[in-house]
C-alpha cells in the first residue's frame, strides 16, 4: 500500500510539473545548437566593439568571456562533428586576428572583414546542420545575428549574408529577419506572462534600431539619417536574447 501511496504522489508531482510549463517553455526551449550560434555571434560583436570602440579594456574582457562560453558550449555537444570543430577553430582565428592587428586600420587586410563574416557564416550553418535542429524558433540566434549585421555596418562596412541561404537567417537581412521575429513575439502568451511583455517592450526599442539599418544601400547610411547607435543596439541585443535563454 505504501508504495502505491508514493507511487501515486511521484505521478501526481510529475504531472503538476508538467502541467506547470507553459507551451512557450516546451515549444521555445533553446536547444544546444541555438546557444552556439548564439554565442558565436555574441563573440563577432564583442570584436567588433573592441575595434570600433577603441580596443577598451572592457571590450577585451567580454570578447575572451564570449570565446569561453563558445568553447563550453562545443564541449557540451553530446557527440563531435568534424565540420563544426573545424568551422569553431576558423572562426576563433579570425576573431584573434582582429585583436592582433591592433588599434586603427592600418595592420588590417582589406579582406578581413569578408574573412570574419565567411567565417561566422560557415560556422553557423554547420551549427544548423547537426541532428535535431531542423523545426527549432532560433529567436535568439536571429536577433544576434542582425546584432552582427548592424555592429558591421557601424563599424566594418559591410557584412556579407549567406545569399545562397535566402530560407534561411543566415541568408537574410532586417527586410525579412524583423517581420519573422515580429510574428514569433506576437505569438507569445503576453497577458499571461509579465516576462513576455518585458522581451516585447525590450524588442518595440530594439526594432526601431535595426530597422533604419538600410541594408540594401551600399551608401553606409541609415535610412533615417540619423548616426548609427552599435552600442545602444549590442546592449538591447544581448539584453533581450539574455532574458529570453534565462525563460526557459
């Protein structure tokens, strides 16, 4: 009798739990592979920081705070992939480069920013490719990755996409990335979860920004005029896709 007693309990606390986690936590819940594209393209944008902003000190730390995270997030992977070992090293090569060439653009090849987003696309794409990604949101992954885009018009110039990807966010600027990322948000349960109002409210300022990034001019303007703000845009970006990993 008294195992059936516990047996029951061990049931009913099971499916309490259960019934407890919302269908955004099983539907949204950011797999592996998601968190290392994520941190992928976190670590392009702490360079791109570090160089744009005046190789600061701080700038430094977060970028070697992002390539540790990138690292235990491969060493997590239940089994190794050659590709994406492969593509890991080359993007973390590119990325020291970037440090080694130092302060100002005079040590810095003029392929170097075709380099880095050959890198951080190649990477990303065998990210995608392991088993059991196919049909994930990617929520996080887009908006760092149209993070990187910005920061690399601010700060490089360019920032050549996948365009041999067009269906997927690898091949995709602000045109297609922001109503996709639009239409997942409004999906969200918002008047039964104050954190999603907050990831909506945070992503409403985000929005503006991205925006007005004007990808299909090669003038390196924004649509509206006005100076590009990489600093305010890679502190929302990270804000953002920091809450919506710690929701799940």
């Amino acid at each position: 009798m008294r195992c059936k007693a516990l047996l029951r309990h061990a049931v009913l606390w099971t499916l309490g739990v259960f019934i407890g986690l919302s269908p955004m936590n099983i539907a949204h819940a950011v797999s592996l592979q998601e968190q290392i594209q994520i941190h992928a393209s976190r670590a392009t944008s702490s360079l791109m920081l570090l160089r744009g902003e005046g190789f600061q000190k701080t700038h430094q730390q977060r970028l070697d705070a992002d390539l540790t995270a990138l690292a235990g997030a491969m060493q997590n992977l239940a089994q190794g992939n050659a590709a994406l070992t492969s593509a890991h090293q080359a993007l973390v090569t590119q990325l020291r480069n970037g440090v080694s060439y130092g302060p100002g653009e005079e040590n810095v090849p003029w392929r170097f920013p075709e380099d880095l987003s050959r890198a951080l696309r190649d990477f990303l794409s065998a990210a995608r490719a392991l088993p059991g990604a196919e049909g994930q949101s990617e929520l996080a992954a887009k908006i760092e990755y149209l993070s990187v885009q910005y920061l690399s018009r601010s700060y490089l110039g360019t920032f050549e996409i996948a365009r041999e990807q067009p269906d997927t966010y690898l091949g995709q600027d602000e045109r297609l990335l922001l109503p996709a990322i639009d239409k997942e948000l409004q999906a969200l349960p918002a008047q039964s979860d104050p954190q999603v109002v907050k990831l909506q409210t945070r992503w409403t300022y985000l929005r503006t920004a991205l925006a007005d990034m004007n990808s299909q001019s090669n003038t390196l303007q924004s649509v509206s005029g006005r100076p590009f703000a990489p600093i305010t845009v890679d502190r929302h970006t990270r804000a953002m896709t920091a809450q919506w990993m710690a929701m799940f």
